[in-house]
C-alpha cells in the first residue's frame, strides 16, 4: 500500500507539528552505538521521531544498529553485509557458500585490495531493497553512506547528513603516518571519499551537525551552500543530568576516545596527564574506549609512566557511562577536529565542568571561555594541562563552569530540538520533490559508473 493510500483510507492521529505522521526509512551502514557517533545519532534521533508520532523503520547493516524498545512505529530491519571486520577475525576471507551475488564479491574485492567497500556496498544492497518496496516510505534519510547507490530513484526523496567530511580524517590520518607504506595503506583506506564527493555533490537536501561542518562540507566536498542545513544534535538530558548521590572521586579526569585515531587528540591528553600530576599527584584519567595495545598512547604512557594512572573501559552500559562522567571532577575534549561533540554535549549535561579543545565545531557546543568551559587549543599538551590543573584545584569554578554548561545544552542541544528540526526538513523534501517530480540526485551514470564497473571506485 502506497503513501497516499494509506492517507487517504485510514485516518490516523497527527504528528506532534499537526501534520500526518511520516513514515520514514533511516539507513545506517554501521549503526552500534557502542561504535562510534553515527550509532548514537541513529538511536536518539529515530527514538524522538518516534515520540514525535511517526513511524520509523532503520535499516542498518553490522554492527547492527540498537534502537530504544517501547516505541510504537520504531522498527529495525538488518541489511546484511559479510562482516568483514567483525571480531575476533577482521579482514576475514568468507566462505564459498557466503557469497550471494556480485555486490558481495565487490565488498571482498575492494577488502583485498586495501579499500574500505561498506559505504559502496550498502548503498547498493539499500538501493535494491528500497526500490523494492517502492511507495512503502514518504522519505529515506541516509545517515553518511554518500554511496553511489544512493543517487537517482529510490522510490522516495532523500535528504542525507553528513556530520562532517570524512576527508578531515583522512588528512589527519595522513599527517600522522610514519613512512610511505604507511600513507599508501591510508590513501588506499580512505579511496571511498573520492566516490563521497562525488555523490555529496549531487544530492538534493544535506543535513549537517554544525555550522563549522556545513562550511567544510561546501570547501571539501563541494556542495551547494543553499542545499546544506544545520540541524544540531545534542543529548539525552534525562539521562545524562546531574545526581549528587553520585560522588566525585577526587583527581578524576574523563573522556571519550578512540586511541588509534589521531583527530580525537588522546595522545595529548596522556601527555598533559603526566603535568597535572606534578600539582596533583591523585589526578588520573578514565577513557572510555579501548585500552591500545601500541601505538603512540600506549608509548605514551610507558614513557610518562603513567601506567596506573590510566584506564581503560568499553562495553559499559548507559547508566554505566553516565555516572563514570558523574563521578569525574573534570571531563576532557582533547580532540583535533570534531564535527559536532556528543561527548562535550553529554559530559555538559550531567553538570560536570568540562576542558575542550577549539577543534573544528567544539566551541559551537560547548560555549565560551571561562562561561561554559574551559578552552584550550588543539594539539596543545601545555594548554590542557594549564586547564586541568586550574580546574582542578578550583571547586568553585568547576561548580559554576558544570552549571552553566548544563543550562546550555538544555537551551540549544537536545534530540527532541533535533528530530523537530529534521522533520521540518523532511516535510521541505516531500514538497520540492512533489512540486519537481522529474528532478532527483543525478543517476549513478553521471559519475561515470555503472552498477557493473564500480569495483574501480
């Protein structure tokens, strides 16, 4: 049954904008919230579309994408992939009898040589199934596949966010490699962002997370400023809010962190850890993320000997993180670059006072200077320690700093302002492309490439 049909012969509630409901198709090539932000946007916001009073359907492919339960109209269906890099053998080979079709030999191929295929293979799986169920859903919201794909009819209009450009973390990753092997494996890692410019370029509606990524998406990726909208994110503010039942453990510095990823900066923080010791020798930090086994913040602590002064926790519940972030006398943003912040946003909410770095979109989340925070430049091990030593070793300040920044978030960065703000947008596609029905992101064959001969890409 078509959209239409079911408006016409079944009258229903409406949305909470006095509208009839959507019904909306969420895709997500990698949607665990335990696995990065893409996770956390998807569960958060399909939950508060669903509040909102339409009907939601993610389609994710692994790690699969875990959705709040008790929501009418919210429903996940798994699209899946060969799991390439699942644990505890990534860069697998599959089995013979693994294998269903082309895009799955496609997704192995690109493996093999050096290539990252998910985005690509995604949006050609997803392209199959929507076209399939053509007139099912009133939009489809791609959640940063930016594969091929994705362009030209797929049964309903599109409007994609992109939190920021992928190309910023290639570019970091690069200056961080050591020799020319390092950077081939790198470049040959990240070919799929040529195929993401490409497709940017040609999309009809981009959403994005902040001001800062929308003028990176239009120098990067070349997309019309006219076709790009900041819609902010934000937090969870029931769950992450203050709770003075929890108590603060004394030196306790938090912070999320990928340790193998040069943008998010933990390499610095390890760094000023080992300063702020010499003024608080009971300082030590709790980075939620996984504990590296080499690399430049594994040297780093073995050099700053600082081995028991910091841990490591991953796979933590909710309530779990939530009262880790409780308990800090400071969290920390340590990164280079950040589109947008959750980790600022959530640590803000709780009412803990927070050091961040002015990397990239960070200072649109977590406010001003000595206001909401405390700002540091990026790459800058002197300036976080000089911010967490002062914060430290002030209680007042940290009690004012966590306040305020609770009152910010609550102003601007919540998912309830975000999902009211992307159906506004929706509604905005729905019209243009009933007003302009010949008129859709460009076919894939604009870019030069068939359904047959993209393995190239």
């Amino acid at each position: 049954m078509t959209a239409e049909a079911r408006e016409a012969g079944s009258p229903k509630g409406l949305a909470a904008d006095g509208e009839r409901p959507l019904d909306i198709a969420l895709l997500t090539y990698k949607g665990n919230p335990f696995c990065g932000g893409q996770g956390v946007y998807v569960r958060h916001l399909s939950r508060e579309l669903a509040r909102l009073g339409h009907r939601v359907e993610v389609i994710g492919s692994q790690p699969y994408p875990v959705l709040d339960e008790g929501y009418e109209g919210l429903t996940l269906t798994e699209l899946p992939s060969l799991d390439l890099y699942r644990q505890p053998d990534p860069f697998r080979t599959p089995q013979r009898d693994e294998y269903r079709d082309w895009i799955d030999a496609l997704e192995v191929a690109t493996m093999w040589t050096g290539g990252f295929p998910e985005p690509l293979t995604f949006s050609l799986r997803a392209r199959r199934h929507l076209r399939a169920r053509r007139g099912e859903f009133d939009v489809v919201h791609d959640n940063q596949t930016l594969g091929y794909g994705l362009l030209g009819d797929i049964g309903a209009p599109l409007v994609t966010t992109i939190h920021h450009p992928i190309t910023v973390d290639r570019q970091l990753e690069l200056d961080a490699a050591e020799g020319r092997q390092r950077r081939l494996s790198v470049r040959r890692w990240y070919a799929f962002t040529r195929m993401q410019k490409r497709v940017a370029r040609r999309l009809p509606s981009v959403l994005t997370v902040s001001g800062t990524s929308r003028q990176e998406i239009v120098d990067h990726l070349g997309v019309r400023d006219d076709r790009i909208h900041v819609v902010h994110i934000g937090a969870d503010t029931d769950l992450f809010a203050p709770n003075p039942a929890v108590p603060e453990v004394p030196g306790r510095i938090v912070t999320t962190s990928s340790a193998d990823v040069p943008l998010k900066g933990l390499v610095f923080l390890v760094e000023a850890l080992a300063k702020v010791r010499t003024e608080h020798p009971a300082a030590h930090l709790v980075v939620v993320g996984k504990r590296p086994t080499q690399g430049p913040v594994a040297q780093a602590i073995e050099r700053y000997g600082l081995e028991g002064a910091v841990g490591f926790v991953k796979g933590i519940s909710d309530a779990e993180l939530v009262d880790l972030i409780r308990s800090a006398e400071v969290a920390c943003v340590p990164s280079l670059y950040e589109g947008f912040s959750l980790p600022a946003a959530e640590a803000m909410a709780t009412g803990t006072p927070l050091v961040a770095t002015t990397g990239g979109a960070i200072p649109e989340v977590a406010g001003r200077d000595g206001e909401t925070c405390l700002a540091v430049p990026p790459g800058d091990a002197g300036a976080l320690a000089a911010g967490l030593t002062r914060l430290l070793g002030d209680p007042e300040l940290r009690a004012r700093l966590g306040a305020a920044g609770r009152e910010r978030v609550l102003g601007h960065f919540t998912w309830a302002r975000a999902a009211e703000g992307t159906v506004a947008r929706y509604r905005e596609a729905i019209g243009s492309a009933a007003q302009n029905p010949g008129r859709s992101a460009a076919p894939a064959s604009v870019a030069g490439i068939s359904s047959e001969s993209r393995a190239t890409c």
